[in-house]
C-alpha cells in the first residue's frame, strides 16, 4: 500500500525558527494516527503543514499525491479536512451553518449551498448525536458541544485524510465515546485520520499507530502497544511515570460506550 501522506527531511518553522527538523514519515489510508508529544512541540505545526495552511521550511512533504511546496494553500479540491483545536468561527453561526460552510470548502464564502450539502451536513450532526444543536449559535455552546460541531464538520467532506487537532478535549466521556466511534469508522472506509492528543490513556482505544514527538524531532512511530511504553513516554515527556495509577478504560466502539 502506498503512503497518502509521506514526509522526507521534513523541517517546519515559524518566522524562520525551526519547530520540527528533519521529520521522516509514512501514513497510509485506512488508519488512525495519533500524533503525540509535550506543549509546544510541532503537532499542531505538522497538521497544518499537511493541510497546506503552513508554508514548508525544508525537505518534502507530499499528501494525497501531490507535493506541498512552500507556496501551498489548502484547497478544498485535495481532498482534506483540517479541523483545528481552536477555530476562528463566527460565535453567531449556527452548528449547521458551520458545517454546511465548513463542507463546501474555503474557496466558495459566497456560493449558496445545495440541497445536498445541507442535507449531508444534517446527516453529520446526526451522526455525532447533535443534530439538536443545529439551530443553536455558536456562542450559545459549551466548548465540549462546539468541538463535536467542528468534527461534525470535518466529517461532513467525506475526505480522504482528516486532520484533527485535540478532537477529544473538552468532551465528557459519552462524547469520547461517540467521537471514538466516528474517527474508526472514517478509517474504517478508508481515510487516514490524524489526531493530535493529550489523553495519553484513551488511545489504545481507537488509535493504529502513534508519533512521538518530543525537542522537535521525532521520537518514536510505531503500534500504540509498542510505542506507549513507560520508558517512551518518560524519554518524550521528562516525567517519571512508575508505579502512577492510569485511567485505562474499556470501550466498545461499535456500541459507542464505555464500559
């Protein structure tokens, strides 16, 4: 199987300080990835690279069969859905005009939605357990309720790679769950899910393979089972986690709750 995303001596930087060097990647259809690491790392810098929002400062990077270059933009034709931790989204939208707008892409602010995209939009609602919070303001939302609206969005597109910043904090557990549940599922028919988190305990859940990223290198990629170690997480993390209790639920995702 070949790579939808592959990075090659991949460097990332902000006003020309370098956040990740020389980042060597493979991700592939069908999987969920998690992208881990301490504060201030380049995790959210290696999705909006992805994305095309970030100019690339050396090195290659090449995502659904193109090349992203110094220049790329994200355009809604490739194929990707990028759903950042903290969206700059007008408070007095509604959930469902987020996601219809969200659905149609950057390129059309002034297009009128079809029949279809609103409907697909509903139907995404639906699927995360919101569609009640479909007339609802923006601003009327906890942050637990605005953060399933913007996954509602991102799966609204039906992309091939989804990338998702934090998509599971802020959310109560029957949130978690449900958020689970619809990340498998995206993998499950073929797309690769990127997500970047901080809930450490819950990705033996859902996740595939996990990046480590610590000092703005890459740490470790591997099976969640092979990289969440003590050892990994102590050299990522610079903490001692031995003899710590650690919340590790049991979850059946097709029920869509915790056990």
């Amino acid at each position: 199987m070949h790579p939808i995303v592959s990075t090659r001596s991949l460097t990332l930087a902000y006003e020309g300080n370098p956040v990740l060097r020389d980042l060597d990647i493979d991700a592939y259809p069908g999987e969920v990835l998690a992208v881990v690491g301490p504060n201030g790392t380049g995790k959210t810098t290696l999705l909006r690279a992805i994305s095309g929002s970030l100019a690339i400062a050396g090195g290659e990077l090449r995502c659904c069969g193109k090349v992203v270059g110094a220049r790329a933009r994200l355009d809604a034709g490739d194929h990707v859905s990028y759903a950042p931790a903290y969206p700059d989204v007008d408070p007095w939208l509604s959930a469902l005009d987020v996601v219809v707008s969200y659905r149609m892409g950057p390129g059309s602010p002034w297009a009128r939605p079809s029949e279809g995209d609103r409907r697909a939009s509903e139907e995404s609602l639906e699927r995360l357990g919101m569609h009640r919070l479909a007339p609802r303001r923006m601003s009327e939302m906890s942050s637990g309720e605005r953060k399933m609206v913007m996954l509602a969005a991102a799966l609204s597109r039906g992309s091939d790679v989804l990338l998702l910043d934090e998509p599971l904090a802020s959310l109560d557990l029957r949130n978690q769950s449900v958020a689970m549940a619809a990340i498998r599922a995206e993998a499950a028919r073929g797309a690769l899910v990127m997500v970047t988190s901080h809930e450490l305990h819950l990705l033996r859940l859902y996740v595939d393979r996990v990046l480590v990223l610590s000092g703005g290198v890459l740490v470790a990629l591997g099976p969640v089972e092979e990289v969440l170690t003590e050892d990994m997480l102590e050299r990522a993390y610079g903490v001692s986690l031995r003899n710590e209790r650690a919340l590790v639920p049991s979850l059946d995702l097709s029920a869509g709750h915790f056990k």
